[in-house]
C-alpha cells in the first residue's frame, strides 16, 4: 500500500509491504527452525526533504522469517539522494 501525503509543506509518502508464506515444506521448516507460517509486515514514512534528497524511517515486523525464527522487530534510518 502506497499513501502520499504533504504535512507542513513536504511531500510523504507512507508504504505498507506484507509478505508471508504458508504451508511450507517439512525439511524447510526443519533446517531453519520455522513454523508453518511466516511473514513480514514493512512499514516506511519516506519524506522528501528537496526534489532529490529524502529521509526514510522504517520498523519491520518479522514472524518465523529470515534470521528470526521467534519472531523480532528491526528499525531503520536511511538518508537517499535521486540522480
């Protein structure tokens, strides 16, 4: 899901992204210690600072994903630049 927005005269962006899987195969959840459901849920404000310079700030929620088969929440910063 993709939501602009202007807030104090900048232009925003908020993205949400969700990917899950279900039904995985045995030896897959056996060699990464995973349930049969995994998922996650990736939300990002990205606010443009200039025409070619932005800032995004995103929090993502695993759920037997990747390196976290219990489950964590990861934060992030990102200051970009458009050519």
């Amino acid at each position: 899901l993709r939501y602009p927005f202007a807030a104090m005269g900048v232009k925003n962006t908020l993205l949400i992204y969700y990917e899950g899987q279900f039904d995985r195969a045995p030896q897959h959840k056996k060699v990464f210690a995973y349930r049969d459901y995994g998922h996650q849920l990736i939300t990002t404000l990205k606010t443009n600072i200039t025409d070619t310079i932005y800032t995004k700030l995103h929090v993502t929620q695993f759920d037997s994903w990747a390196a976290t088969p219990k489950g964590g929440i990861e934060y992030g910063v990102a200051v970009g630049i458009n050519f």
